[in-house]
C-alpha cells in the first residue's frame, strides 16, 4: 500500500508510491478495456463521497464511473446541494457525513486547502480532485500513466509544461511529481503567467517557447484559466496563440516521438490549434482514458481493496 494515508498533493509521494499507483492503473485499465462487464469487487461495501464545490465534468465522471467499477456505493453532493449553500460550515457538513460512517471523501474546492481542511474533520481518507490553484493529484497521476505508456519510463525525458503557469494547480502537482520520476522539466510562459520562484520546484523557467520545443519528449500544453485571473491583464488569444500557442508549424519543430499533452478543457485556437489538438502525437484521449484507471488504482490502494480485484 502507498505511503501516505490521504491523497492531498503528489509533494508527499515517493517514486515508489508513484510507481505503484501507476503499476495498479495498468491492471484496472485491462479491465476497463473489456468488451464486457467491467466491473470488479475491489471495493464492495464500502461508502465513497464525492464532495464538488467546483463544477468539473472530467474529473467528477471519471471518479464516478471509477467508484462503479470497483463496485464502491457511492453519494454525490454538489456545492448547489450541499448545506453549505445555507451558511453551514464545511467543517460541519463533513462532520455531519463522517457520522454516517463513510469511508472515503473525494474533495474538489475552488479554495486551496480545502481538501486538507477535510482531512482535520474526519477519520475517512480523502482524496484532492482540485483544490484551487494549489494542487490536482490525481490529474499527475493520469499525466505520468499516459507518458511512461508511450515511452515506457519517465527517468530522463524532457518535459515543457506550457502556458498558464500562475493560475494552474495542474504544473502544481505534474512538475514535482514529475521531478520525483527523474524527468527534466522546463516550465514556460509569458512573464505575467510565470511562477514567482520556480526553484521550489526545482525547475528552469523561460519565456521562449521556439528556444525549448526541438529539445523535448513531452510538451505539456496548459489551459489558459480566465476564470481564475482575478483581473490579470493578458494578450488577446491572437496574440498569446502567436508567442505560446502550439502550432502547427512548432508541431512540425518537435521531436519524431515527443507527444502533446493537454488536461483539458482546450481553448482551442488559443494555447493549441484545433490542428494539434487532433492530430496523430496528441495524447489528449489517452489522458481522459487513463483517469479512470488511475483513479481506480488510487481508491483501491489508499481503501486496501481485496486482492480479487485485480486478478478477476
């Protein structure tokens, strides 16, 4: 089983934890590929709460349609469904559930913290689907699935995570994980998305799309989170495509075997052209694919599922 109790950041994570949670996903994903029934008894009888004050639709459904498959029961609540809505504290509403006797929380916020706030407030375990511009584990977890199966490791490749740096809890928790895993990550943005001090991830950090692109095995396209800005001024998405969106011209720049990677949603036209986003190196499908593998991978080491179900 995994090192840690609770699934807040992938700072707490060890390479082997990562290798185990990735080695799991393998064998949930042979069971997701099934013609059949895909459904395993991994997690049968056990109560996971899927607590989103953040609307999400890859996130969520991918949680959801893991939790079906390892046969979990499972509650849905929503921040519009949550009495939370009525002034309810959040450390009340997660009292209120731990009496029913739950055994996991699956947490998304808009507010960073939340989930670890949780985590004070219960003796189930918790997972962090998101919490604000801080952290998004699980989403790691996918990335580094889908980029040690194309090139069957993750020590040594070069890695650019582009875009939208200073709003994204995605580089937040895929740069150190990916650091963990031995690869060589450059970070790269305009200077008004750039992170304050990229040696807390021990990372380079540059402006310049065009200098890096040639160098890298995996370019790591972000969304551009004009939700989260707070007023922060940006080019127009004619000018950022122009300096940091993926073209095809810089498609064609790449490696023969280097891939794209995006966590969705894609503001197409603006960090990648439509072009890219379908195009034979996208991995794009692949990432959605393997959330529900990792996922169920995840829930089933951090729950100590039954060793049936995996080898069903």
């Amino acid at each position: 089983m995994l090192s840690v109790r609770h699934l807040i950041d992938t700072t707490s994570l060890t390479a082997d934890d990562i290798t185990q949670i990735l080695d799991t996903a393998r064998s949930f994903a042979e069971i997701n590929s099934r013609k059949g029934i895909k459904k395993v008894p991994a997690l049968r009888g056990r109560t996971i709460v899927n607590l989103f004050l953040e609307p999400s639709t890859r996130t969520r459904s991918s949680f959801e349609l893991a939790e079906k498959r390892l046969s979990a029961d499972t509650l849905n609540m929503g921040g519009s469904t949550s009495s939370v809505v009525k002034g309810e504290s959040l450390a009340d509403t997660i009292q209120t559930i731990d009496a029913m006797n739950v055994d996991m929380f699956v947490v998304r916020a808009r507010f960073a913290g939340t989930p670890q706030k949780v985590t004070e407030n219960t003796d189930a375990i918790v997972i962090n689907a998101g919490d604000g511009k801080h952290q998004h584990p699980t989403q790691a977890m996918l990335d580094l699935y889908t980029i040690r199966e194309h090139f069957g490791h993750l020590d040594g490749l070069k890695v650019a995570i582009v875009g939208d740096l200073a709003h994204s809890r995605v580089c937040g928790s895929l740069a150190p994980a990916l650091k963990t895993m031995g690869a060589d990550v450059t970070l790269v943005a305009p200077p008004t998305f750039q992170i304050g001090d990229p040696s807390w991830y021990n990372c380079n950090q540059t402006n310049h799309l065009d200098d890096v692109i040639e160098d890298m095995d995996v370019v790591y396209m972000l969304r551009v989170q004009l939700e989260r800005m707070e007023g922060a001024a940006i080019p127009s998405r004619r000018e950022y495509n122009r300096l940091y969106g993926l073209s095809l011209e810089r498609e064609a720049r790449m490696k023969p075997d280097a891939i794209i990677c995006h966590p969705g949603p894609m503001n197409r036209g603006m960090e990648i052209d439509a072009e890219v986003a379908d195009c034979a190196r996208s991995r794009i499908l692949d990432q959605v694919t393997a959330g529900v593998a990792t996922r169920m991978a995840e829930m089933y080491l951090l729950l100590g599922g039954e060793g049936n179900g995996i080898s069903d």
